[in-house]
C-alpha cells in the first residue's frame, strides 16, 4: 500500500519526530513513530572536521523535506542548512549524514 510520513519537531527543539501513516488506515493513526534526536544528528556531523560551534548549529537545523526510497527503507532528510540525513525507514536510526558546502566552505 501507499505509506507516507509527518515530520514535526519535538518539544524543546531537541529534534524530529516522523510518523508513519498507511495512507488505506489513515483514520486509524500512525502505524510508526521514529525519533531522531539532534544530540544524534550532532555526534554524527562532529565527526567530519566541522567547527563544534558550526557543527550545533547544524544539528538544530530545521527540516525541509523528506523522501522515501523505492523500497521504502530509507528516509532521506533535507534542511534549511545544507545538512542531509539518511534515516532507517524502519528503526528511524541516523544512518548518513552529508553537508553541503558553500565556495567558501561552510555549510548552506
């Protein structure tokens, strides 16, 4: 069936949560509900020679879309900052991170 989700942030803008909706059930609620923290998005993005104070702002960066793979077992999530997620469609586990860079090499 047909399967699409909601991103909103969390309480305290400490991340994202997605629910998963089959769109035959809707009526019926979420069937999944995944969180990704930015505590999570930032050990991750800490790791690829960023500045610390660029790499935090990064991680509280605002979702601006998200896109499901064919298969429906990857979530891939852009921002309004340059970060890219690769989120689990199943677990909602961060799986990549990719940053997108400026001529003048900062993120955006």
């Amino acid at each position: 069936g047909l399967v699409f989700g909601v991103t909103a942030p969390l309480d305290a803008n400490v991340g994202h949560v997605v629910n998963l909706y089959d769109a035959r059930n809707y009526g019926s609620g979420a069937f999944a509900e995944m969180k990704v923290e930015n505590a999570t998005v930032l050990q991750s993005i800490t790791n690829k020679m960023i500045r610390p104070d660029m790499a935090a702002e990064l991680a509280k960066s605002t979702w601006t879309s998200m896109k499901f793979n064919k298969a429906g077992n990857q979530i891939l999530v852009t921002t309004n900052k340059g970060l890219v997620l690769m989120v689990d469609g199943y677990d909602g586990k961060l799986t990549h991170t990719f940053i997108c860079t400026s001529a003048d090499g900062n993120p955006g």
